[in-house]
C-alpha cells in the first residue's frame, strides 16, 4: 500500500476481518458515509451553523464533516469519536480551547444538559443496534434545549418486508464486520420522534459509496488514484472491498442513504438528568 500519511484505527487487524469502513480508510479512502459528500452539503446547508451555534458532532471519523463545520466558525465544536486514533486526527484540525475532540461513545458523552445548539452524526447510527440508536438520540435531545437542531445521515432501506430487511441486516454485517442495522425512512422517523424529535426536512441520494463515479466525486481525481492504486496493490483488501460491493449491488434497489433533520420538542424529560463526568 502507498504508506498513508498518519495511523489509522484497527490497523493491527487483518484487512479480512477489520470493519470495513476501516479498511476504506486505511486504502486511504476518507468519505465514509452513505450519501457522499453531496448528502453532506445539503445537511450542513440545511442546518446553517453560524458564529452563535455550539456544534456536537458524534463520530467525525477522519474529521471530514468536522473541517466543514469549522469552517463557519461556530462559537464551540465539541466532537465525541470512541475510537482514539481517529479522535487523535480529528484533533489535528481544531485551532483553540473552543474545539475539542473526546474520546467518549455518543451514548455517554460526559457533556452538561442543554450545552449544544446543533447535533449531527454521520454513518454511526446504522451500525449500532435498534437500542443503542435510541440511546444515542436521547443523549443528543440532552444536549439540545427546545428548537435545537439534530441532524443524521445514515442507511436507509426501501420497500422491504420485514424477512428483506432481516436478510440484509445479516447480508451487511456478515461483510462489513460490524453490526449494521439500516432502518426504513419511517423507522427512522419513528426513533427520532420517540426520543423526543420533529423531523423539518428529509433528503435522499443513491448509496453509492463503493461505485466508481461517487468515489471520484467525493475524493477527487488524485485521492480516487490512489485509492484505487492501493486496492490494486493489497489482494486482502481487494478482496473485503469487492465483497462489500457486491452486497450493496445486490441488494440496490432495497438501499439508500437519508439525511435527517430534527428539531427537538419542548418538554422532553432527559434520561440522565445531567452530565455523566
Ligand atoms: C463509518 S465511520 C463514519 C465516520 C464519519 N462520520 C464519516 O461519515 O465519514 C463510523 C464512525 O463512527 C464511530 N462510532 C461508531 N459508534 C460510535 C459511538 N457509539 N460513539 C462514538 N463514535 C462512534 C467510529 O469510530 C467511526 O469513526
């Protein structure tokens, strides 16, 4: 492989049995949700940050979303990854004690009741089981106060019946080696509502992470060079990502990527009253 610039998470694991977003990242792919950089933009516009707002981002990864993010200059930016080295990259992009990166899960953040004015998360949901996505909701309505925004972009499913949806469930974590559970738009809604949100605004694309025209798009002609270089060069990995492919091929018609955003209700009671640490 093209030695990568900095370490990546889950390097000491064997290409064949890492998860397979880290697998991307360490062919130097750093575009990890499903709705490419496009599904992004339309939700950081649709959430219009300014110099007022105190920004949460659950699981910034490499930090992709957090560089747009800091761009608007918000008055804080606090990311919570709970893998350390991707933390340690994010960390490489925050300029003064108003931007932090922790190392936490997002189900337990230690932040204070009320301290963020826009929460967003990006491809984190999805791999989480139907109980630890509600948590994770939860801790972003206590975070928010009445009107704050929350944002997620994840897998959706379409026209499934509930035996498809079981079948992909298994078809995504046999390849991917996490436990990814993509719900159906209305599911999705639906979590959302009972952890004490209205949706304002949906918006799809196509989940077309591994196709040849998204990964120019998203990384640029000479990031999608050498991506593509070092798959050519690493057989193991070729290999994940050939089968990770193949399941999004197979089951194309039935995935999407979905881009939510919410406004927290007023009167929510908060399931941990105030800040863990
Ligand atoms: C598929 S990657 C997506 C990264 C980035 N958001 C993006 O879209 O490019 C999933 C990320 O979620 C992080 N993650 C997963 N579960 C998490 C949790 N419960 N709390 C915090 N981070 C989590 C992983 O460490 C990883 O960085």
């Amino acid at each position: 492989m093209i030695p990568l610039s900095q370490p990546m998470p889950a390097e000491n694991i064997p290409a064949s049995k890492a998860p397979g977003h880290w697998v991307l990242a360490r062919l130097d792919k750093r575009i990890l949700r499903p709705g490419g950089l496009a599904l992004t933009r339309k939700m950081m516009q649709a959430l219009n940050i300014g110099p007022t707002d105190k920004v949460v981002e659950f699981a910034p990864g490499l930090g992709v979303t957090a560089k747009m993010a800091l761009e608007k200059k918000p008055a804080r930016y606090t990311a919570i990854e709970r893998e350390p080295v991707a933390a340690e990259q994010v960390r490489q992009y925050l300029n003064d004690k108003t931007q932090t990166c922790i190392t936490a899960s997002a189900q337990k953040t230690g932040l204070a009741d009320q301290c963020a004015t826009v929460v967003y998360g990006e491809a984190m949901l999805s791999m989480q089981p139907d109980g630890q996505k509600f948590e994770i909701m939860r801790e972003a309505a206590r975070l928010l106060p009445a009107g704050g925004q929350y944002a997620i972009h994840e897998l959706s499913l379409v026209k499934v019946t509930p035996e498809l949806q079981e079948s992909i469930h298994e078809a995504l974590c046999r390849t991917l080696h996490v436990g990814a559970t993509p719900l159906t738009q209305e599911q999705w809604v639906y979590l959302l509502a009972q952890a004490g949100f209205k949706v304002t605004q949906i918006f799809t694309a196509p989940m077309a992470l591994l196709e040849p025209v998204r990964i120019m798009r998203d990384e640029g002609l000479l990031q999608s060079l050498r991506f593509f270089f070092n798959l050519a060069l690493h057989p193991e990995a070729y290999c994940r990502i050939a089968q990770m492919r193949a399941i999004f091929q197979k089951y194309k018609n039935h995935l999407s990527a979905i881009v939510i955003i919410a406004e927290k209700q007023a009167g929510i009671k908060n399931l941990h009253s105030t800040a863990h640490a």
